[in-house]
C-alpha cells in the first residue's frame, strides 16, 4: 500500500515536472537568443533595424533589406492566398457541404498542406522561376526570375491550406441556428454568407489572417530557393532579395566572426518574438470568438 | 368537388420525408384552415421537427433530406414556387431564440428584408417595425432601445424578437417548433397568450410536448407517432375522447 | 401602412428571380475559384511523379552519392539518415508531449495548465529556422560539432506541440465515469491514467504521433546547422547526418543536371514517405472505430 502511495505521489510529481519543462522550453529559447545577440545589439543597437547594409566583410550588419524582404513577401503571399482561402472556406463549410467538387477541393488542399517545404522551393525554382523569367524577358525588365515575386507566388500557394483551415474553422463556430434563422426568413446562400455568415465571423477571419501572416513570415525553404538571396535592398518585386530566415538558413554555417553570427541570431530573436506575438494576439481573438460563438 | 370558398389555406397530401434512406415521415396528409392555430404533439423523435421544416421547404436543406408528396398553400404546389417566395409567405421561429448578433432590435426586425437585399423608404421600415413588435407584444418593452443589439435581451423578450422577425414579412403561416421549451414559465405564458392573438392576422402550425399548453392555444391538433399522423381534430374533442389508443396513452402520460 | 406597396415589392417577380441569378453565379464563381488550388497540386505532383520515377531505380535507394561529374550514385546514405533523425526526434519528445498532455487534461484549470498551453502555442508558431539556432546554441555548441543528434534535439522540439496537443485533446474527450469506474474499484490514481485513460485514447494519441512525424519528416530548415548532412554512410547520431530534405535542398540548389535529377527522385521518395505515413494515420484511426475521433 505504501508503495502505490509513493508511486501515485511520483506519478503526480512526473505529470507536473513535464509541464514546467514544456513551459520552460520557449523561455528558454528566448533567453538563449538574447544571449546570443548582445554582441550584435551591443554594436548596433537600434540601427541594426534601419540600417540598409548588410556586409560581412566589412564587418557592418543591418537587417533593413531582410526585414523589407520578409514584410513584402508575406503580405503580397496574404493578399495573393486570400481570395482562394476564402473560397475554399466557403465551398467547405457551406456552399457545397457534399459533393464531388467539395471533396475534390478538400482532398487537394489536405495534399497541399502535406507538402514539404522543400518541395515546394525545388518545383519553384525548376518550374515557377524559368517561367516568370520568361516573363520578365517578354516585359523587357532584367530577367532574374528568382525574385520577391516568386518566394510570395510559392508562399501563396503554401498558406491556402493553412489559412482557409482557419476560416473555415472560425465559419462552423457560428451557431448553425442563425443561418436557419437567415435561411427560413428566404435567404438565398450567397445572402445569408454575404449578410450573416460573414459579418459574424469578421474578427476571426482577422485572427486567421494573422496567424497565416505568422506562418509566411517564419517560413524558410521555400522561400530561400526562389528569392535570390541579395543582401540589397530591392527596389521592386521582380528583383531578388532575401528575408530574415533566408538571410539566416542561407548564411549561418559560413558566419565566422562572432559578430556575424550574433547579427543572424539577433534577426532569429526578432523573427521570434514577432510570430510569437501574431500567433498569441491571433490565437487570443479566436478563443474570444469560440466563447462568443458558443455562449447565449 | 368541395365549395370554394372552404379552400383550406394549407393542405398535405401524401407527405414523406427522409433522411438518406431512413423514412421519417409517412404518407402525412392534412389540411389547416385560415386563421387557426394547430398544435403538434408526439413523443420526441416522431418527427413533429421534420413536418413543419418540410412546410418551408426547410427540410430539403439538411444534409441527405428529401421529401415526397405534395403540400398546397392556398391551393398552390410549394415545390413549383421557389423557396425564397415559400418562405416569405411561411415564417418559421425556432426552439432557442436566435436573433443575429450583429444586427439592432430594430435591424432584426426588418431582417428579411435587409438580408434579402429589399429596399423600404425609411418610413415604411420605421411603420414595419413598430407594426411587428406591437404584433409581437415587444414594442413597449423595446421601443427606446431599438439601436441595442437584440441579444441585450432575456430570452423570453428574445423569442419574441424573433417572432416580430417573422411577423415582419407579412406571412400566411406562422410555423413554431417548440417556442417557449427555453423560457421560463412567466415568459411561456406570454408567448401563449401572443399566439392567440396572433391567429387574427395568421394561421399558426405550433410543435409542442406541453399538452396543457396545446389545450390552452390551439383549435386543432395533430397527433404524431413513430413518422405517422395517428389523430387530427379539434383539440378539445381529441383532448377529452381520443379516438386512437395511442393518442390517449400519450395524453394520459402513459409515454414521451 | 402602405400593404399594397409592401406586397407588391415583397412579390416582386423581377427581383426573386435576379437574387436567384445572383446566388447561383456568386456558387459558379466561389467554385471556380476554389478549384484552381487544384492547379498547383496537380503540377507540383506531376512534375514529381514525371521526373522523380526516371531517377529511382535499384542503386538509387542502394549506393552512396557519387562526385560531380560521375553518373549514377544513390541517397542511401540520406534515407537512412532521416529514418534515424526522425526516429530519435520521436523517442526524445513523445514521452515529454504525452505527459505534459496528460498533465493538461487531469489539471485543466491549474495555473501551470494556463502557462504551458500557453508555451505550447507560442512553440507551434515559432518559426523552424528560430528552432534550428535553438538547437545549435544547446547542443552544437557544447559538442563542438555538427550532429544527427542535435538535428533530433531541433525537429524533437517541433513535434512537441503537436503531439501534446493532440494528446490532451483526446484524452479531454474520454468520458469522466470511465475513470470514476475504475477508481471506484479501487485502483490507484497513476494506475487509472496509465491502465485506463491512456489506452482508451491510444487511437487520438497516435493518431497526433504519426501526422506529426510527417510534418518533421519534411523539414529542412532545422537541419542545416544541426544534422549538417554529409556525403558518407553513416549509422552515428553524434556525427553529422544526411536527410532526405538536406539532400533535396542541396542538389536541388546545384547548377548540376546530374543532381537535378536525384533531387527529383528524392522529393518524390519524401512526398511519398509523407503521405504514406499520412495515409497510415487514417488507416489507423479508421480501423479502431468508436472511442474518439
Ligand atoms: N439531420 C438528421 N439526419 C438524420 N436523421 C435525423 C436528422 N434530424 C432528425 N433525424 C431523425 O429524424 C427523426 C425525427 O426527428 P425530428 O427532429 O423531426 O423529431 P421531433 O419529433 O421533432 O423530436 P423532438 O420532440 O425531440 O424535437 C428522428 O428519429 C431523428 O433521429
Ligand atoms: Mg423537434
């Protein structure tokens, strides 16, 4: 008896001890990141973020061009992925509940989502960037190819699963008694989406928006084998450039001063903690929304 | 051939339903007058739910829901009209209040009408809601906060926001699934005495298991058990001789 | 008020029949729309099916990568190397995930409930590239040079939120009288979880497992500065390792022809270990019916 007192009273302990690991591990990464970036930060300070030199030779750091990078590549994936998430969403949870062309749709976006990142940036170079550097012969602009434009076309396509998941998510937590209601008042589909489904469920569609928006920005391979990797700051979406994490996956093993690797560490803190506040703010308005959605 | 002015105003002919394969109603036929109210009684699961959302064509919305035979308003075939027109003319008002969260009492109100995209000069849509609501019992209550949102509301107060809803389209029949079975009692016994004055300006299908609240409201009842209508008559003879033995256990709360 | 008006706008023949028009065409357009995400997957699939099939034969999935120049060569070395990395990530965090799942679900409103959810959202969207640095200042780092195992520490961390949540949402699910039943009888509380609670929900659990594995089996960011890669053979997690992602990555990024072409025959070696693990999950689930889903 005594001994299944001690072994409940480990098993407890056991149980408790994971979650304070589990707890600890992103503080944990975050204090190691900041660590490693204090020889940066030391150096730089806030001109790091403005700076538009990225030089390592010279030994001079600023992450400017890697932030412009990042923003534009994944607002123009957003805005290029939105309509098609938002369809999908809608074909999902309610135009076409059953049927062939819903389970087609369905069955593709769940084979999209499965897709490695890698993959992704290989068919992009091989496929995606001959084909826009074609196009960028024929409009008689350099011909690079493997450009801003191609990390968002490629980061586009990745996110649809992600996004339209989300939105569909946030549209079944609608109670299904308001649609009746809409319905049995003559609502046709498209009205009863267009002045009840979609009104209600505006913050979520927001929070969907920016969680996908957190996952373009982190995103790394894809991304890394179509942009071009240059640390000049592009002037317009057909030139090549690069991102936080392509800056950092492309040039971490070669970075052989401390002051250079500190300088890719700090745009991996900044990476961090900037996700890590689009996935909490976004995650928080869902949860709101589900409370809301469920209560009454 | 009957005279015509005893035209009912609705009238189900040979009345199936399904979900997928499974046969949930069989062979319903009936028909209500104008300006009656009609209760709905049976145990749970007989498909009381199923008739009326067959009645608004409802029904055929849910996933594998089908129906077969006719239904006749004012001697009309619902399948040959479109389902924005069957609804127009025949309202529905839900087992839970649901007005829609985004919109104002008022919007609420004249809900069908901004949802299906109808534009009324202001003042017409200013007459059409107090209209409804006093219809509904709710204008006094309600009449300095039109711009709250309608979940402000209690639910009995709710319920009957949803009822003006409906009001507001100016409908024939008035289709009730259970409507105060989320109320408490004093906000019941509002509704019930809402539906009989509504019968002057509609004919009322109500889906209740309160059998004293059918022998309060209404003029008929139609008896349900396991798909099939057992009874239809007068709610006070059906209440005091059932013809059916089914429909007397029932009343007598031998089951449901 | 004016009935007449009313009824003849709310009757209004012309305008039913243009909402009509209007909803049928916004359904023709939202399903056009929809069906082009169509269009990517099919080419992406096609260009792997196509150029992928010609360079897998016999000695691709048998020898080691040849130098430059010389045709032929395999990525044994790679299959290998991810079968060991991902094994080694899924011994390190599953234990670790499922308990803290467990904790989640039996203290579901306790304060370190709230902060490890918490972390674990954080986690799930951090970036893999921010969790490769991770792994390289704790484990790099001290080591002094690159390994399978640190590689194992980087994708072991990915897989974490994953599968504990997966965990908790499964064992949430499982009805409280099951527990009260066996403790009722007496058995003690660790032995309910272990005994009772935890085969009930083996299915969810196993379930996160697999499609989890998928996720990490695909990844590539993590490995650079971690797993590294390396041309060799080699069975030894505290040396640098080769994966399928890191080869695909680095072959597919070469101005070689030669490459190109094994790059291809490896993406579609991944892709199909990924949906077969993928497709295994659902067997899985769909086999053992009742319980949770
Ligand atoms: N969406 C559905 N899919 C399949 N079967 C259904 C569905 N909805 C209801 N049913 C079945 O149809 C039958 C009739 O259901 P219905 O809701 O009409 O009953 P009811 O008389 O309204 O019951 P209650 O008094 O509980 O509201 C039931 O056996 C039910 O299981
Ligand atoms: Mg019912």
């Amino acid at each position: 008896m005594n001994k299944e007192i001690f072994s409940e009273k480990a098993f407890k302990l056991i149980l408790k001890g994971t979650g304070i690991v589990i707890f600890m591990i992103p503080a944990l990464l975050l204090v190691t990141l900041i660590v490693q970036s204090v020889p940066a930060v030391r150096a730089y300070g806030a001109g790091f973020i403005f700076r538009q030199t990225w030089d390592p030779v010279r030994e001079i750091y600023g992450a400017l061009p890697f932030l412009a990078g990042t923003l534009v590549t994944s607002f123009l994936a957003l805005i290029l992925a939105f309509p098609f998430s938002f369809s999908v969403a809608l074909i999902l949870s309610e135009y076409l509940k059953e049927g062939t062309a819903a389970a087609i749709v369905k069955s593709a976006v769940e084979l999209l989502a499965g897709i490695p990142s890698v993959i992704y940036g290989f068919w992009g170079l091989l496929v995606l960037v001959p084909l826009i550097r074609k196009l960028e012969l024929a409009a008689g602009i350099p011909p690079y190819g493997v450009s801003i434009l191609a990390a968002s076309i490629i980061l586009a396509i990745m996110i649809i699963p992600y996004a339209s998941t989300i939105a569909r998510e946030v549209m079944s937590m609608i109670p299904p008694d308001i649609k009746e209601a809409a319905y049995s008042l003559g609502g046709t589909h498209w009205e009863v989406q267009r002045k009840v489904v979609i009104p209600t469920s505006y913050s979520g569609i927001f929070a969907g928006v920016l969680l996908a928006l957190g996952r373009a920005l982190g995103e790394t391979m894809a991304v890394t084998m179509v942009i071009g990797n240059t640390n000049k700051l592009f002037s317009n979406i057909f030139e090549p450039g690069n991102t936080m994490a392509s800056v950092i996956a492309n040039e971490f093993t070669e970075a052989v001063s401390d002051l250079y690797l500190s300088s890719l560490i700090e745009l991996g803190l900044l990476l961090f903690i900037v996700t890590a506040l689009i996935n909490f703010i976004g995650r928080l308005i869902i949860k709101r929304f589900e409370v809301k959605g469920a209560g009454e | 051939m009957s005279i015509k002015t005893e035209k009912p105003l609705l009238q189900l002919n040979n009345l199936s339903a399904y979900f997928h394969d499974k046969r949930i109603l069989k062979d319903v036929n009936f028909s209500v007058e104008n300006s009656k109210v009609v209760s709905i009684m049976g145990p749970s699961g007989c498909g009381k739910t199923t008739l009326i959302r067959c009645v608004n064509r409802m029904h055929e919305m849910s996933p594998g829901g089908t129906a077969a035979g006719s239904i006749l308003l004012d001697g009309e075939d619902l399948n040959q009209l479109n389902t924005i027109t069957v609804r127009r003319k025949i309202g529905m008002v839900f087992q839970r209040p649901n007005p829609f969260p985004t919109m104002t009492i008022y919007e609420n109100v004249i809900a069908g009408y901004l949802l299906n995209g109808i534009k009324i000069p202001k003042k017409l849509s200013l007459e059409i809601v107090e209209d409804s609501l006093s219809k509904a019992a709710l204008w006094d209550e309600v009449k300095d906060s039109l711009n709250k949102k309608g979940t402000y509301l209690s639910g009995g107060q709710q319920q009957r926001l949803c009822i003006a809803r409906a009001l507001a389209m100016n409908p024939e029949i008035l289709l009730l699934d259970e409507p105060t079975s989320a109320l408490d009692p004093k906000a019941t016994s509002r509704i019930e005495e809402l539906v009989v004055q509504l019968k002057k300006n509609v004919t009322i299908l109500m889906v209740t298991h309160n059998i004293a609240q059918a022998a309060r409201v209404s003029d008929d009842t139609a008896f349900m058990y396991l798909g099939e209508l057992v009874e239809y008559g007068s709610t006070k003879e059906m209440f005091t001789v059932p013809k059916d033995k089914r429909t007397e256990e029932y009343l007598t709360g031998k089951f449901g | 008020m004016d009935t007449v008006y009313l009824k003849r706008i709310l009757e209004d023949e012309k305008a039913i029949r243009q909402r009509i028009l209007k909803n049928n065409l916004s359904g023709v357009i939202i399903t056009f729309i929809s069906s082009l995400v169509v269009v990517p997957l099919v080419l992406i699939l096609a260009y792997l099916l196509i150029n992928g099939i010609s360079s897998i034969n016999f000695d691709f999935i048998t020898q080691l990568p040849k130098p430059v120049g010389e045709a032929g060569g395999g990525i044994v070395n790679a299959i290998a190397g991810s079968a060991i990395i991902v094994f080694l990530a899924l011994v390190l965090s599953v234990p670790p995930a499922v308990f803290g799942g467990i904790y989640l679900s039996e203290y579901p409103d306790s304060k370190l409930s709230a902060l490890v959810r918490f972390s674990n959202e954080i986690l799930q969207g951090t970036p893999s590239i921010v969790i490769g640095i991770f792994a390289w200042v704790l484990v790099v780092v001290p080591m002094g040079h690159f390994s399978a195992f640190s590689g194992s520490v980087a994708l072991g961390i990915m897989l974490i939120p994953i599968v504990l949540k997966a965990t908790e949402e499964t064992l949430k699910r499982i009805p409280p009288e099951l527990r009260e039943a066996a403790a009722s009888m007496g058995v003690p509380y660790h032995r309910v979880i272990l005994k009772v609670v935890v085969p009930t929900g083996l299915k969810g659990i196993v379930n996160g497992i697999l499609l989890g594995a998928t996720r990490i089996s695909g990844e590539t960011a993590p490995l650079l500065f971690t797993a590294f890669g390396s041309p060799f053979m080699n069975l030894h997690a505290g040396k640098p390792m080769s994966s399928l992602p890191l080869v695909i990555y680095n072959y597919a990024t070469s101005p070689y022809d030669e490459w190109h072409k094994l790059a291809w025959g490896a993406s579609l070696l991944l892709i199909l270990a990924v949906f077969g693990i993928n497709m295994l999950a659902r067997i899985f689930v769909s086999k053992q019916g009742g319980g949770t889903q």
